[in-house]
C-alpha cells in the first residue's frame, strides 16, 4: 500500500514537475492571420500541453491576428482571452477552455499610459540620431526620432523593457519603470568599424519605418563608397543611382524624378531651400558628403510640412558638430581639396562645424589659357547650443561660389561670370511637454548670378525669407500628428543690368516680389500595428505684390497692355493640397503601401535650353499669367526585406498627371525679355512607371541593382500641332547596378554600372533652301533619341591605418568615372563642316562647297582621380 | 560692346569646357519625311530694280541641290498696283519682275503665287534702314591674309537688320571661285545660344579684296525669322543649345520660307 502511495505521489509530483516545465517554457509565435484551431496546436506544439474543450462553444475556424515573443505559457494564454472569449482553468497536464462567462466579461479598468521622452544621441561625438527607434518588448509599441534626435512614446503603466536601437550602432535595451511622464536621454555606441565605410546590419525593428515606399534615405556609406567623380562623390550622383531618378547627362546637376520637369525638385539643407546645387556647371555638387547627417528623397506621399514642388523633396540634415571631442576631417586631390573641423564649445552642450572646399583645377589650363580663372568653393557652418532639456538652438550656413573670369587680356579687359548660392538656418526646438515638440526656423535661401564685363553687369536672382513652425504632436502609442505654418517672402529678380554703359542698352526687366503662407495638418494612426493611415493637407496662399510691371496678352500670345502695379497684393491663388496614405505591413518584414497626393508648384524655371549645364535660367513666379503647377500622384509601393540575408526587394509602381505645365514657343526668346510670359506655352504632362530594386545592404559584397521601365508625356495644344510627345527626360529603361565589395579590411572594391535609354530630341525629316543656307525642317516634336547612355565607374579605397584604433586615420581612393571611356552623346547637330584640321564648325561662307555633316558631342570620356582622405580626432 | 563681351566669354566657356567636351562627326540616320513643300524666298527692296522670288522644293537630304518650283504664276500686288514675275529660262525656279519697281514705306505688300494648282499668299511691309558702322578687319593669323573684324552690333535696342557682304578677290588670284558671301544680323534680342555660339569658320581674304555690303532693314516678323533660322544653323551646336524646332514662316497653305519686304542701303569697299 505504501508502496502504492508512493508511486502515486511520485505520479503526482513527475506531472507537477513536468507542468512547471512546460509552464517555464517561452513561446514565441507571431501570426498575423491564424484560424484559432491552429493556434492552439501551436500552443501545444511549443509548450507540449494539450488543450480540452466542447468544440460546438467555439468558432475554430474564425482567424485572428497573434503576437506574442518569448513568453510564459500563462502570459500567452492571457493573451488567448483578450483575442477569443474564452476562458482557461489549467488541470493537471491540460488545459481546460470554456466559453467566458458574463461576469468575466466585464471591460477590465483601462490601464494608465505615460509618456516616456527624450533624445537618442551618438555616444561619441554628442550627435543626434535621426531615425533611431525605441521599442517596448511585449507591447508592440514603438516609436522613431525626428529630425533632432527627439522621441516621445506612449507607455502604460507598469514595468518595461525599452530597446534603443540605430543602424550601425549597439542596441541599449534597459529596464524602465513607468508611473508618471519621465524623460530619458540615451547614447548610444556606434559599433567598431573596420571596414571601409562598411554598411551594417540594420536593426529588424527600424526596417519598416526606414524602407517606406515613396521615401529613400541615402546613407551617407552609400554615397562615400561610390566611385568618386574628380575627387568628390556628390550628392546628384549618388541621387541619380536610385530608381526615378534620371540625369540630365554626364557633368549636369539637372535631374528628373518620376518623369517631372527639372525644376519640380526642391533641395532643402536645414531646411532652407538650394535653388542651384551644382558647382562649374553641374560637374560638381555644393553638398559637401561630409557635412551631411541625413539625406531623404521623398518621390511619393512628401510630407505636408515640405514642399511646393511637384516631385521630390531632398530633404539634407547636417551635423550638428562633436559635442565631445575635437575631430578634423579632410580630403586633398589635384583638382580639389577641402577640410573641416568640428568640437566642443561647452563640452556636451554647445558644438561647432565648419568646413571649407575648394577646386584646383588651375594648374589643369594656365599653360594653354593663362587668363583663366575657374574656380568653385564653399563653406559650411553649424553650431547648435543646449540651453536646457527643452530648448536647443541651431545655426546653419551655407556658401558657395563659382567663378568663371577672364583676370585681364592684352587690352586690360576683364570679363566674367559668377554665382553664388547662399543658405542660412537658425532654429529653435522647443520641448512645450513631452507630447508636444516644436521646430521654429527663421530661413533664408538665396542664389544669384551676375555676368561682367569690365564695369558692367547682368544680374539676375532669387530668393526667400521664411519662418516656419512645425509642431508634432504624440498624442498616444497610436497616433501622430503633425501641424505647422509657414510665411515666405520671395523676391525675383529675372535679370536686370546693374552697372555701367550697358544699363543704357538693354531693356529694363522688373523684379517680382511674392509672398506664401502656409497652414498644413496631417495625422498619422497606426491600426493593430498593422495598418497606418496618414491623411493631411497644406493649405497655402500665394500672393504677388507691387511695385511690379506685367501685361495682359490676347489669344495670340501678342501684349494688349502694360499694367503697373503699386504697393499691395494684385494676384492670389488660394490651393488645399490633400494627401492620404495607407500602408499595411503583411509581416515583420515586408509593407505595401499606397498614396494619392496633390501637389502645387509655384516658381518656375524659365529655360527652353537642352544644355546640360546650368546657364541663365531665370525662377520666375506664378503670376496671373503663370498659373501653379499641377500634380496629381498615385503610387502603389511594396518592400520586402530578409533580415538575415539583408536582402531588400521593392517595387513601386506610380502616376502622375500634371497640369499647367510649362513649355515654349518655337525659338523662344527667355533672355532679358520683360515679355518673358508671352513666350510660354502651358499644356499637361503624364508620367508613369515601374521602379524595382534588389538590395543588398551588409556584408562584405553589397550593393544593389535597380530597372525602372517609366514614361513622361506632354501635350500643349500650341506645341506639337497639340499631339502627345515624349519629354527630352523620357527614357523608358533605366538599369543600374552598384557593387562594393571589401577585399580585405583595409581594401573596398567597388562599381557602378548605368544604362539608360537616350533622351528623345528632335532630328530634322527634312531640309530647305534660303539664302544659300541649308535650312532644317522637323517633323513630330522629339521624333528621335540619342544613343543609349552607358558608363562604369570603378573605384579602390585603401585604408592606410593597420591600426584602426589610431587617431589619425588617412586613406587613399582611386576613382575612375566613365572607367570604359564610353562615348555619352549629349547633341546631335545638322549645321557644321569639317575645318582645316577636321574640327566640326559652323560655315560662314554660303557659297562653299563643302557639305554638311552630321556632329555629336560626348563628355568625359575617361576621368580618373586620386584622392587622400584624412581624420583626426582628439 | 556687346561683341567684345560674347567674344570673351565663348573664349572662357570654351575654353573650360573643352576641358571635357568633344564633338565629332557621326553618320547619323534621321528619318526624312517626304518633303516636296513649295519654298518661298523673296525679298523685295526700296531700289528700283527688278526684284526676283525663287521657288523651291524642300528635300529629304541635307546637302541635295533644291529643286526648283517650276511653272508657276508669281506677282505681287500693293495698293492696286500688280507686278508680274516671269520664270527665267536659264535659271528654273527664278522668278524676276517683268517691270523694275521698288518697294515704298507704309505699304503692305502682297505676294501671290500659284503653282501646281495651289495658291501660296503672304504679305510684308518694310521698315526704315539705318545708316551702317564701318566695317574693320583684322590680320589673319601667320597669313598675309585678313578677314572681317567688326560688321555690325549684334544687338540693338533701336533697329533689327541684315548685313550681306560679298567679298571678292578674284582680280587677285585670277580665279572665278574666289569669292564669299556671308551674313550678319543685328536684332533686339538676346539669346544665350547666341552668347555662346559654336565657332564659326574665319573667312580669309587678301588685302585688296572688293567688299559690297548692303544692309537690308528687318521688320519684326522678318527678324524672327531670321533669328530662327540663326538658331538653327548658326547658333546651333553649341554649349547652351536651344530645343530645336522648324522656322516660322509667313507663305500660306502649307509654304515654307519667307517673304519679306527691306529698305536697303550697299556700299562698296577696298578690303584694307
């Protein structure tokens, strides 16, 4: 009998021994569609205990969404009767269900939430993390930081486990208390690097909230590792590498998004806007890599708080500066050298940046042109200051210059051009409570552009001054959302003669003055963390005020009267710019997302020219006889990304129908012309097309490999007999394919291969005669296309430290642009002959006899360049 | 001035660009349409000459000979008066008036031409001519030769013009071929393509050569087209190209070329 006892106490005791096993053990199951029988065999399956139950109580095949990670048995069951009214009795090895009853049905006490706030940081240098993420483990809550590093995410009471992570940084994960609003500061540590600008995992957590269709971020390794152009790897390029994203030609700062027109891009730095971001020409980019923290291309769905262009916005963030330790960065060439430095000014409270650049191209042309003088610089400051937990001060400026002179010829002549682009930031975050955070900026954006010669010159420009207010406002674990105003001055100057004899000569063009105001809202809920709708609008008033000239026209685009304006407001467009989005993550690693925006563009540039170089293009603003630009966007986006292998796939699919839309009469005269509006013509434009892309974003191979398949229309009823043709921009098929690979720690290969459609241009079908000359004669505008465009660029970075640990640390790059010395048509003309030395020129002498031949131009051949970079830190 | 600035800076453009640029010759294969369109050129002046209209076809291929527009009825017609044109035998396609007349101010010409049974109308007006600057040269590099240094502003506010300058040195070097014929304009705009031609073949001559300039006045239509037509041949091919596009025209029903109606002035020069 004892015996007997025994063996049924040792029967008892091996169940509850095993129950508090399998009650030990975690469960991990996240589905997002599971019909509830089949949850329960995973249940069962992972924990080992069987469930008992009457299946006519219950619906076994209803599905539901289930998330839980590494929990207890009990907690997972916990989270069974929040999802079916079940509920659970546990009975030696089994798990009894029952259907819930009334009492248990009640609503249980709504649990207390706090806001948790504060701003996620850079360990070693101080500087604020764009982007971060902070995710509470078990609650499927997580927020990301803004612009400024600052977060604020909404927790109910209780203990918490929080995970701070950033790409390329050590994920914090820390233990937190929450019973009332509580502010927490972080740092985090970057990880040891080795590799040449390596790129490195990406926390799982950050990948749907940086992959989001519509919006590319450009990491600043991705832009530092493609092969350099002269020494520098610039922003347009790097852009230009991305799917929807077509450049003008080689040496053009010009480029098209989405089959836009050139000038629906906006370049904002610190927010103030770049209205000509190229250095010489287009060959070289103001944006200085190294000055930059942040850079996102909005293609589709641009947030309601940037904006007026059509089809993207560049959205560049700066370093705030070493708010530790004192670092200099540089980088010299034969063609270009520049150098920065950045520290403390209080050590963890105030920090400075500053760096300097500028082009060394003398020695390149003294000995054929010794009167040259061609050069480009620019110089980049930021400082930023904390005053206190809630209030932080920023300045950011931006100069940059070119310079194209003849210094004084045998006659003592002196001619020239030059342009100067400037940008200035100050700004104030402002931390009203932990739910509210605010961003006043007072901004100026100014480029002008001047053309002398002795004391004359011709002047022309635009500018702006702004304040703006942005408010975001975190007004639970579920929603978002973002208000603000903006007022903008802007001035015109369309080209004017500033000094000397000249003034005399040309016509007077009067400058325009305009302002903006802006009110904008949007509000972004996220559903089950499944579902995110965001739904806004901008609202904005565009007035033209006196004193200011214009002229009405008759239908014949012929001036009927000259009106001039006082003082005042004479003209307004009132538009409500709606955008909606709604995107759906199917599971932990992939989202589809689609968005409908409308968009209203209003500055223009005036530019009938194909060049690929920036000229004399003159903004002009919508005026009653310039009407805004137009858009309406629909795209359609998916992303999946595999964490493991850091493989991304994304497809994206969009339209765009545009309105008002700006084209020219045939030989249009844009130059100093104060009837520039009669030139114009305005008609539509579509666009639509498919971007896909294969990215693979770690490893010791990385890169990617891109096709985009689009088109880009117009149709103006005074051009083209008013039939359809396809923009010069309109290229169906874009391949590119970036590759780095890391030979050895200290050694990066890598490659960058494009091939694009050529541009469509307009071909003569035919010719006549006048006046002895041969005269050509078109058909259907852009009836031809240039040559396929087709370049590889290779580069070879060697890191000359063995000692990554050094303070010092210099490397060598190795670039060669268009490495195949393909030959990229940029024109095709009709009108030269061959000259004594078998150079194409134009024929003076119609009774020649010589024929005419066709000509091409191609640029940059073959570039290659050497480059030191160096760093050093104190 | 305004020569001596475009000068410098297609010297400065060129001269950095070059650093990348290069252009060559290519057989390019255009798709020619099937052009058979009547081409008008006429000019009628203020002297009292026999004025002429040349008919053409327009062709398929850039350095074809133009067809001539044979058999057809041309005459212009102001204030009631009609001036007949007669087909030349020697030459097809010219057209010379049976009577000398010359164009008056503050009259609207009318041309009338009826050919292979269609009829192709247009008219023009002439504007006031300008007295000429003088006309410099310049020293042809390692050559005795010259060639023309200064013909006329490229821009003014106050006047749009055409210069035709026929140089002629076949007294010199005993040759019928030695002559050249090139033209010059002065309008009142400016164009960036203009700023920033592509260089132009220097015509060389000998001292001693025999310059007749006639300076032909340009009525605003007139000056468009021609300025259209700088675009394309002259302008065309250059740093900052304009998107290329066909000439105006004012010959009806589908005509191309121009009609235009200029006072003029010529001068007879020693190239020295």
């Amino acid at each position: 009998m004892l015996k007997v006892r025994f063996i049924i106490l040792l029967f008892q005791f091996s169940i509850v021994w095993s129950f508090s096993q399998t009650t030990d053990t975690k469960l991990t199951i996240q589905k997002s569609k599971i019909s509830v029988e089949k949850l329960l065999n995973e249940i069962t399956s992972q924990s080992g205990i069987h469930f008992s139950y009457n299946p006519s109580n219950f619906d076994f095949d209803k599905k539901i969404s289930f998330y839980v990670i590494e929990k207890s048995l009990k907690e997972t069951l916990e989270k069974l009767t929040t999802k079916i009214p079940i509920q659970y009795t546990i009975i030696d090895n089994q798990i009894v269900l029952n259907l819930k009853d009334e009492t248990t049905n009640i609503e249980p006490p709504k649990p207390e939430y706090y806001t948790l706030s504060g701003f996620i940081s850079d360990k070693s240098t101080g500087e604020s993390l764009i982007g971060a993420t902070v995710f509470a483990h078990g609650k499927s809550i997580g927020i990301s930081t803004n612009e400024f590093g600052f977060y604020s995410i909404y927790l109910p009471k209780g203990k918490h486990k929080l995970e701070y992570s950033y790409i390329g940084f050590s994920p914090e994960i820390t233990n937190i208390d929450i019973n009332k609003n509580k502010k927490r500061n972080v740092h985090l540590m970057d990880m040891p690097n080795n590799l040449p600008e390596v790129i490195i995992e990406m926390p799982t957590i950050d990948i749907l909230e940086r992959k989001i269709p519509g919006k590319k971020e450009i990491l600043k390794s991705e832009l530092n590792n493609m092969p350099e152009f002269g020494s520098s790897s610039g922003l347009i390029k790097g852009l230009q590498a991305h799917p929807g994203v077509k450049t003008h030609s080689d040496g053009s700062a010009f480029f098209f998004v989405r089959g836009g027109a050139k000038d629906q891009n906006l370049i904002i730095i610190d927010d103030a806007p770049i209205y000509n971001p190229a250095h010489l020409f287009g060959f070289y980019s103001l944006v200085v890599p190294d000055f930059t923290k942040s850079i996102k291309l909005y293609k589709s769905d641009i947030p309601v708080n940037i904006g007026d262009r059509l089809s993207s916005v560049i959205d560049i963030r700066t370093k705030d500066g070493n708010l530790n330790k004192f670092e200099v960065n540089g980088a010299t060439s034969l063609i270009l050298n520049r150098i920065s430095f950045e520290g403390p000014i209080v050590k963890g409270k105030s920090s400075f940046f500053v760096s300097w650049r500028l082009s060394n191209f003398r020695w390149l042309y003294h000995r054929y042109v010794p009167n040259l003088d061609l050069a480009f610089g620019d110089l980049n400051l930021k400082w930023n200051y904390k005053l206190n937990q809630n209030n932080r001060f920023y300045f950011t400026l931006i100069n940059g210059h070119d310079v194209l002179a003849n210094n004084g010829d045998a006659l003592g002549s002196v001619a020239g051009v030059k342009w100067n682009n400037f940008a200035m930031t100050l700004r104030w975050n402002h931390i009203f409570n932990p739910k509210l955070f605010s961003n006043t900026i007072l901004y100026t954006g100014n480029y002008q552009y001047e053309l002398s010669f002795n004391r004359d010159a011709w002047h022309s420009g635009i500018g702006n001054l702004s304040l703006k207010s942005d408010f975001t406002w975190y007004n639970n674990s579920k929603m978002t959302t973002k208000f603000g105003l903006e007022l903008h001055g802007y001035f015109f100057n369309p080209g004017k003669i500033l000094t000397g004899t000249l003034s005399n000569i040309f016509p007077t063009i009067k400058q325009d003055y305009s302002r903006q105001s802006v009110l904008y809202y949007n509000t972004t809920y996220d559903l089950l963390n499944k579902w995110k709708f965001s739904a806004g609008a901008r609202f904005s008033i565009w007035s033209n005020s006196g004193p200011a000239t214009y002229y009405t026209f008759d239908s014949n685009y012929k001036p009927m009267e000259e009106i001039n304006i006082g003082t005042g407001v004479y003209n307004r467009y009132f538009n409500l710019d709606p955008r909606l989005s709604i995107s759906y993550n199917i599971d932990s690693s992939s989202i589809v997302k689609f968005s409908y925006g409308m968009y209203h563009q209003y500055m223009h540039l005036i530019s009938n020219s194909t060049s690929p170089y920036t000229s004399f293009e003159v903004w002009a603003p919508s005026s009653p006889n310039i009407k805004p630009q137009k858009l309406h966007q629909f795209a359609l986006g998916y992303v999946k990304y595999l964490p493991k292998k850091g493989i991304e796939f994304s497809a994206e699919a969009y339209y765009k129908m545009m309105d008002n839309q700006i084209d020219y009469k045939p030989h249009a005269n844009t130059l100093l012309n104060p009837l520039i509006e009669g030139e114009l013509r305005f008609g539509k434009m579509k666009s639509y097309g498919l971007e896909l892309m294969i990215k693979k974003d770690r490893g010791k191979f990385n890169g990617w490999i891109s096709y985009t398949y689009s088109r880009a229309l117009r149709k103006t009823p005074e051009v083209n007999g008013g039939n359809e043709y396809p923009a010069f921009h309109d290229r169906p098929h874009d391949f590119s394919i970036m590759l780095n690979y890391n030979i050895s720690r200290r050694l990066l290969f890598s490659m960058y291969w494009t091939g694009f459609t050529g541009s469509a241009f307009s071909s003569p079908t035919g010719f006549y005669t006048y006046n002895q000359n041969t005269v050509p004669i078109y058909g259907e505008k852009n009836n031809d296309r240039l040559p396929d465009y087709r370049r590889l660029d290779v580069a070879l970075k060697l890191i000359l430290n063995k000692n990554p640990e050094n303070r010092y640390q210099h490397s060598l790059t190795l670039s060669f642009y268009n490495f195949l010395a393909h030959k990229n048509i940029i024109d095709v003309n009709f009108n030269k002959i061959l000259s004594e030395n078998d150079s194409p020129i134009v024929k003076a002498d119609v009774l020649t006899q010589q024929n005419l031949i066709a000509t091409q131009t191609s640029l940059i051949r073959f570039l290659p360049s050497l480059t030191y970079k160096f760093k050093f830190s104190k | 001035m305004k020569n001596k600035i475009f000068n410098k800076f297609i010297f400065l453009l060129v001269s950095s660009i070059i650093l990348f640029a290069c252009e060559e010759k290519t057989d390019w294969k255009y798709s020619p349409m099937e052009n058979h369109a009547l081409v008008v050129e006429a000019i009628i002046t203020d002297q009292y000459q026999n004025h002429e209209v040349l008919l053409s076809l327009s062709r398929d291929n850039i350095n074809d000979l133009p067809l001539p527009a044979t058999n057809a009825d041309v005459k212009i017609k102001t204030d009631g008066e009609i001036y007949i044109f007669e087909e030349m035998l020697s030459e097809p396609g010219k057209y010379i008036s049976k009577n000398p007349f010359s164009a008056k101010l503050n009259k609207v010409y009318n041309l009338e031409v009826n050919w292979n049974g269609n009829i192709y109308v247009s008219n023009s007006y002439m504007e006031q001519v300008i007295p000429f600057t003088e006309i410099t040269f310049k020293s042809a590099e390692e050559t005795e030769s010259i060639s023309l240094n200064f013909v006329a502003q490229q821009y003014s506010p106050h006047e749009q013009a055409m210069y035709e300058i026929d140089i002629d040195w076949s007294h010199i070097v005993n040759s019928d071929s030695a002559k050249a014929k090139l033209f010059y304009y002065t309008f009142n705009t400016i164009d960036v393509n203009e700023i920033f031609k592509p260089a132009i073949d220097n015509v060389k001559f000998p001292k001693g050569s025999i310059i007749i300039e006639k300076k032909y006045s340009l009525n605003p239509e007139m000056a468009d087209y021609f300025r259209s037509m700088l675009m394309e041949i002259e302008w065309q091919g250059g740093i900052f190209d304009e998107t290329p596009s066909s000439l105006p025209t004012n010959i009806s029903n589908g005509g191309l070329g121009f009609f235009g109606v200029s006072a003029v002035l010529s001068d007879t020069l020693i190239a020295q």
